[in-house]
C-alpha cells in the first residue's frame, strides 16, 4: 500500500471502496472535494458524449481527420483541463476528455515505470486493482466490479504500448467500453463489447482506476453506505500502511507523546476523534472507528479519566464476567474485523482479524506513548494482561453483517404439502410458489431457533429418522436442528467475505427394527433378526418344529394358512418404526400322504388310480413323502409284491403315525390285487342284492366311478376281464 496523502483522501478512497473491491493494491492520493452524482447520470453523460463532438465513428482530432502518427499535429488536444498539458496522443487524449466530462476533474497524463504506463498524479484517481495475469479469470475478477466512467490501462508486454478504455458497462461476459484508436483507424472513436477472453488476448497487465470523487449510489454519504467485510478489512490494511500506520506514532508532530494527555498528541478532526481528543488508544480507536464507518465514536470521560463510550453508533456485541482466556476466547470468537475491544485497565484496541488461537489487533500506546502496533495476542496472553479486569467488545451500529442464505432440501425425503415455505428469522410463512424452503442468517448473530426441523418444513421420509442437516447429500458435518449454538459461519466459513447463498440437505438415518419369531404352537427357539430400512436381510432360519407339521413359511397373521414368507427369505421395509418389533407366525401345514400320479380322496380316506399289476415299490414311489411310509395288510407289515384294494399305507413321524390311506384297486373287489371272472361275478351279485360289497371293496365294485353300484359297473367290469377294456 502506498502512504496516504492525506487523512481526508482515505475518506474518499473508504467511499469507491464501497462498492465490493476485487483483490488489487489501493493507491491513494490527495483528495478533492467530491461532487455529488450518481451512477445514472454517469451513464446518461457517457451516451451524451458517444452522440456528441466525439461520438462513435468519429476521430478525436483538430481537423477531423485520422492523425498520421500517434503524437501527430493533428491530434486534437481539447482543453488543458480536460485532456491535462502534456495533449492527447490518441487513446489517453480521450480518456482524459470523458473523465472531465463526466467528473469535472483534470486526468493527469501517464508515465512509464519498471512495470508498466501509471498515472503520474492520483489526485483525482483511485486505483481499485491491478493484474498480474493475462487470463480471462484475472480479468473477470477484476473488471467484474466495474463501475460506467472507470479507467482500464493495459500493455500486452511490460515494456509494450498503453491502451486506455473507459467503462460504459459490465455483465457476466464482458465489459463495453469506449476508447479512441482501439481498431485500426488512427483516432478513430469506438464502443463496443468486449467478452473476458478477448481483453485476455489483449493485453497482460491492466489497471482499474476510479474518480476519487465517484458517486455513492442515490448520493449516500459514507456514513450511511452500507459495505461489506472485506472492504472493511481492506481499509484496515490501508489504515496500517497510511499515515497512522504500523510502526508510527498517532501524533501531530510525529514523535511520542510525552505523557498521556500530552499536548503533541494528535486530536484528528472533531468528526474522526470526537471532541474529547485522543488520550493515545481511545484517540487513535476513534479515528479508525471513523475510518471505517464514517461514524463518530463518542466517549464519557470525567476529565482526562475514560468512563466508556456513548452507545449512539456502536452496540454491545458481548461482555465478560470473567477475565480467563476461556472467557476470552468464547466472546472474542465472534469478533469481526473493525470491532472494538476495551478493558477495564483501561485500553481499547480495534479487532484485525480472529482464529482459534487468538486476535490480531491493532491499537496505540500498547508499549510505547502514541505508537501504533499490530498484533496476535492468545487467549491466554489476553487473560494475563488483563487479569481480574474484565473487557466489552463493541461493534459499529452500521456493521455490514453478511447473510447467510440457507436453501433446504429433503435428499430422499418428500414435502407432504404442495405448498412450500420460506423460512426467514426464524418466521415461517407459507409460499405457494415453487421456491425453495429459506431460512436466512446473518454472521456472527446466533437465530434463536436454530436450524429449522424436519417437522417445521413437514418433510418426511419412510424408515428413516432426521438428524440434521449437512452441505452434502451423503453426509459430513451433521448441523443439529433447533441448536442455536450453530453459527452461520459454521455453516459457510467464506461468509465473511461476502453474502452467500448454501444449500443443506437433510441428513437421514434408516430405522431399525426386530423380527420376532412366533412357534404359533411349535416348539425349539429361533433366534430374533435385526433388520435396517431400505436395506435386504434374510430371516433367520426356521429352528422351530411340530409333529404331524410341516413348516410352510411365516405371516404376521397368526392363523394363515399360507405362508407370506418363506424360510430364509430375504426382505426388507416389514417396518418404518424406529425400534418395532415385528412378530412373524410360523405357518403349519400337516403332515400327509399326497401323490401327483393317484387319486386321494381326503374325506374318504382313499387312494386309488393305479394299475393292476402295480408293485408294491412302483406304488410307493409315486407317494409323497419319500420316507416314512408304510405298507399294511390287517396291521401287520405288507411284504407282497402287487398292491390291492384293501392294503393301508400309513406316514409314521417319530414311531408316530400321522397319516393313512386305504387302497382302492377299482375292479378288485375281493382284494386279491386281481381283477377277474370272480371280481364281476361278486358284483353282479351285489347288485342284485343276493350278496353284498361294503367299505373299500364296494369302493372298488364302482367301476365307472359313478358313486354308487349299477348294472353300468358290472357290464364294464365283465368287458375289462373278458376283452382287456
């Protein structure tokens, strides 16, 4: 930073700055009283002077013809005032004439350096940035900020030629300016769009420069104007490389003062220090406070004793109870740059910047009368110094506070309503727009409700509990809700350089819950299963049993006969309850005799559809189950080869018998696993009721299977052993 020229330049150079400086060194010089215009009719002279003497197609000349050589006769000079003694040459002749059209200020001409063309006199000037690149982004980050009226310079090498343009306006793209002998034509005047690559291509180093006197927007004053940190922050660098630096004494005749109200000491203007004077750290406070905020920084005082500040423009931001570096730390911890700090020894010194180890601050008469000092002080050397003493931290009533603008989303979950809210200071209030659910914080200030819940924007997701919110959809840091412990700067560090705008995306935890098993009257254990939402699990495996039974599966219904579950299967969501218990039934089936090749008549307790002739295994095998069958013939173990009607197959589970059958041979009606002449002969006669068939055998007499004994049965009966059919 170069020195100040002038305390009242640094109050001129605070007002451009109000506007958001892009990162570039601050040249100050000699201040000029302002006048006041603003932005419209900036641009309002600017489209004057493109229709007018010099307009757009038109040479900056005497005679109205191209000049022949840069510093040609021909080149029109203007006025002294406007274009400065030393002429025009082309493109700086007319930058000069549109500055003074639009300010009413002389542009001094330029000089070469070690690095490039700068203006020789910053009188009437700011430099706002300054490159150290060509590429587009170096550029745009400047330029971006732009004001109509402002001065670019660029060379396209450090020892190349200058260029000089003027501002018209500036968007996401690009910059238009206005320039003379910026195409081919010799003092030809243009206007015209230039994207951020093109002025890349153009050029390496370039300079952004601002009337001293440029307008506030709607002619505020600098105590009014709101800025943000970083311009604050700047001013605070500029303060420490000006006259009242680092490393210099707060005096008027540049030495110490001898005694603390000494009469060297240097009192600023009533408007910077206050009537009262200085008294060295209270002084030199007032007069940055001042600085900064274009605000007075008043004090009671009983005589030359401090009692405290007047609170018209500044507030308590905190105030201990306790003089402990933890106590420092929990109430410094917020402090913003430009905050003040003063103890009760007493000493006041003024906030540079805070981390987590301390302060930085600057302040006068620390260590020597009327010198001024920056530096990091720990908690615990801040606890040392001021002992028992306790400390207030001061804030300017005007503080520019950022905002945090907080954009909330359900990340899986879903808003039940149509309807979405915007949530602002801690105030809900129902949209019916689209627009995202808001919650705006500022920096530094604690919402006295913290984040907004799940439950206040009704947002809901099944299996799963909320936890919070966090910058990512996958997780990270987890911001509690309803914790007003949470600071906007926990939330998006780089708030304190500017307005921010974040989205937190709601932060879920699947819910977990048990499966119970049920033996529904059954016996053994089967172990329970915890199962998490979304997530596919098996069951555990069936350990229960019941004889006669076979395990079919489960269902949450305690008397299904079909199973909704199988054994082992893998399931998932039988839950949204955080901690349930879900029961599951195990399904019985009794255990029975079945066949997929003969006939079983359940209320009869028969089994008939096979062949004469079938052997006693062929039988057997088209059973079910496969083991734990049994073969009778009149209760004892059945060691023929052939079934006939008659014979009981029986299931035997654990030497018990659970189920039996009786065979039906149809035709055998004496049960000789035959059928023949005897067979028909039988059944005719029980048909003509001169004997009769009863139970399994009349079973077997019904042929035709029509339910009952007719001459049908007999007829058929005598063609199947007579002809085989």
């Amino acid at each position: 930073m170069n020195t100040f020229k002038s305390t009242l330049c640094f109050l001129l150079i605070a007002a451009t700055l109000l506007a958001c400086m892009p990162a570039g060194a601050l040249r100050v010089g000699a201040a000029n009283v302002p006048q006041a215009f603003d932005t419209e009719s900036i641009q309002q002279k600017l489209e004057t002077i493109k229709a007018g003497k010099y307009g757009v197609g038109k040479y900056f000349t005497e005679n109205g013809k191209a000049c022949t050589s840069h510093p040609g006769s021909n080149c029109h000079k203007a006025t002294a005032a406007e274009a400065g003694s030393a002429g025009c040459t082309q493109c700086f002749g007319f930058a000069r004439y549109v500055f003074y059209q639009l300010f009413g200020k002389p542009l001094s001409t330029t000089y070469w350096n070690a690095r490039k063309y700068e203006f020789a006199d910053l009188t009437n000037i700011t430099q706002i940035g300054q490159s150290t690149s060509a590429n587009a982004a170096a550029w745009k980050d400047i330029l971006s900020q732009a004001l109509p009226g402002d001065v670019i310079q660029r060379s396209k090498t450090p020892t190349g030629g200058q260029h000089t343009m003027i501002v018209e306006s500036v968007d996401a793209t690009g910059v238009r300016i206005l320039d003379c002998n910026g195409t081919a034509s010799l003092c030809m005047i243009d206007s015209r769009k230039l994207t951020w690559n093109e002025l890349a291509s153009r050029g390496s180093y370039f300079t952004l420069y601002r009337a001293a006197n440029y307008p506030l927007k709607n002619g505020d004053s600098l105590a009014t104007q709101p800025s943000d940190m970083e311009t604050i922050r700047r001013r605070l660098e500029t303060i420490k490389a000006g006259k009242y630096g680092v490393g210099k004494y707060f005096t008027e005749n540049g030495k110490a003062c001898t005694s603390h109200p000494g009469s060297n000491c240097h009192k600023a203007t009533a408007a910077e220090a206050g009537s009262a004077g200085c008294t060295q750290c209270f002084g030199f406070a007032r007069y940055v406070f001042y600085q900064l905020f274009g605000k007075k920084l008043s004090i009671r005082q009983s005589g030359h004793t401090f009692v405290d500040y007047y609170m018209e423009n500044i507030t308590v931001v905190g105030q201990s109870t306790a003089a402990d570096a933890q106590t420092w730390k929990s109430i410094l911890s917020r402090a913003l740059p430009g905050d003040i700090i003063k103890t009760a020894n007493p000493h006041t010194m003024i906030v540079e910047s805070v981390d987590a180890t301390g302060v930085q601050v600057l302040d006068c008469n620390w260590d020597r009368h009327c010198g001024i000092q920056s530096r990091k002080m720990t908690w615990s050397a801040l606890a040392d110094y001021a002992k028992d003493d306790k400390f207030t931290l001061y804030r300017a009533a005007n503080y520019p506070l950022p905002e945090l603008t907080i954009r909330f989303r359900a990340n899986g979950g879903s808003i039940s309503s149509s309807e979405y809210y915007k949530l602002s200071n801690d105030t809900v209030v129902r949209k019916t727009t689209n627009e995202p659910c808001e919650q705006i914080w500022q920096y530094g200030v604690s919402s006295k409700n913290g984040l907004h819940s799940a439950s206040a924007m009704d947002i809901r997701r099944a299996g799963h509990t909320f936890l919070g919110w966090s910058r990512s959809t996958s997780g990270g840091t987890v911001f509690k809700h309803r914790d007003t412990s949470v600071l906007a700067e926990q939330i998006e560090p780089a708030l304190q350089y500017s307005d921010r705008t974040v989205t937190l995306y709601a932060v879920w935890k699947p819910i977990a819950y048990t499966v119970v098993y049920d033996a529904n009257g059954g016996t053994g254990t089967t172990s329970n299963s915890v199962h998490t939402y979304d997530k596919a699990a098996p069951l555990t495996a069936n350990g229960f049993q019941k004889p006669g039974y076979v395990f079919s599966g489960w269902s949450t219904d305690k008397n299904a006969v079909a199973a909704a579950y199988t054994d082992r299967q893998s399931i998932k969501n039988l839950s949204s309850t955080d901690g349930a218990s879900v029961r599951l039934y195990a399904v019985w089936t009794k255990e029975e005799i079945t066949s997929s090749v003969y006939a079983i008549d359940r209320s009869k307790k028969l089994v008939s559809g096979f062949n004469e002739g079938t052997t006693t295994a062929d039988f057997l095998a088209r059973l079910e189950p496969s083991s734990g069958l049994v073969l009778l013939q009149n209760g004892a173990v059945y060691t023929g080869n052939t079934v006939s009607t008659g014979l009981t197959v029986e299931l035997r589970m654990d030497g018990k018998t659970v189920d039996a059958l009786t065979l039906v041979l149809a035709g055998d009606v004496n049960g000789d696993g035959r059928i023949t002449a005897t067979d028909y002969l039988q059944t005719k006669r029980a048909i003509l009721k001169l004997s009769s068939l009863t139970g399994v055998y009349a079973e077997a007499g019904d042929y035709d299977g029509s339910g009952g004994l007719t001459a049908a049965d007999y007829i058929r009966l005598k063609r199947h052993v007579l002809f085989g059919k």
